[in-house]
C-alpha cells in the first residue's frame, strides 16, 4: 500500500477517536436522518445504544416549539453549504425531557452526498 494511503488511513482513525471521545455531543446527519452519534450524544438524548438514534429521523430529538426553525437552519446548511453557529435549540431527549442546547452545523461532502455534523454543547448547570 503506498505511504500515502496509510497516511490517510491513520488520519481517519485519529479522526475517528477524537469525535468518539469529544466531551460534545458531534451528530452526523443527512436532511433528516441521523447517521452517526458520538457518545456524548447517547448521552444527551438518554439513549444506550446507538440504534437508537441512527436512522432516526433528526427532528425526533428536536423540542416542537422549535422545529419549524430547525428544518429551516438545516435547510441553510445542507442547500447554501453553509455552517450556523452556536444557535440556541431545545433538544428532546428520548424521555421526553426538554434540554436547552447551543448547535453548531457544518457542512460535509463525503463520498457524494451533502451532510452536516452538529456540534451540540448542553447549557445544563
């Protein structure tokens, strides 16, 4: 294997260790369907295992008072490519409990498809 296919091979694991082990919950997603969760954000919604959030549809785990706002952010980045920073969210977790949160989206292109990871940060005392 060429050095360089190594090099890009070691990049993806380093990058793959600092998201599993970010202290934010990082959620990768497509228009609406969670593709990946980190643990901190199984954490955030009260789930255990990861099927329990991927395949899911996105706006599962968004407070209804604020939907209409989040589709419309999540339009911005996944049509325009463009992130939104540190925008204020209500998060729904899976019991029910609402958990007032800042996001920030990114835009991603990863093997043809536009995605976006969200960085979620809790404002919990």
């Amino acid at each position: 294997m060429p050095e360089r296919w190594l090099e890009a091979a070691r990049q993806g694991e380093v990058q793959r260790a600092i998201i599993e082990n970010a202290p934010l919950a990082t959620i990768l997603h497509d228009e609406e369907t969670v593709l990946y969760a980190n643990p901190a954000a199984l954490a955030l919604v009260g789930a255990r295992r990861l099927d329990e959030l991927v395949g899911r549809n996105l706006f599962d785990f968004v407070h209804p008072d604020g939907e209409a706002s989040a589709r419309e952010r999540v339009q911005l980045v996944y049509e325009r490519d463009l992130s939104v920073h540190r925008v204020a969210c209500k998060i729904s977790a899976l019991d029910g409990t609402g958990v007032d949160c800042v996001v920030t989206g990114y835009p991603v292109h990863v093997l043809g498809r536009n995605l976006i990871i969200a960085v979620v940060m809790p404002l919990r005392k």
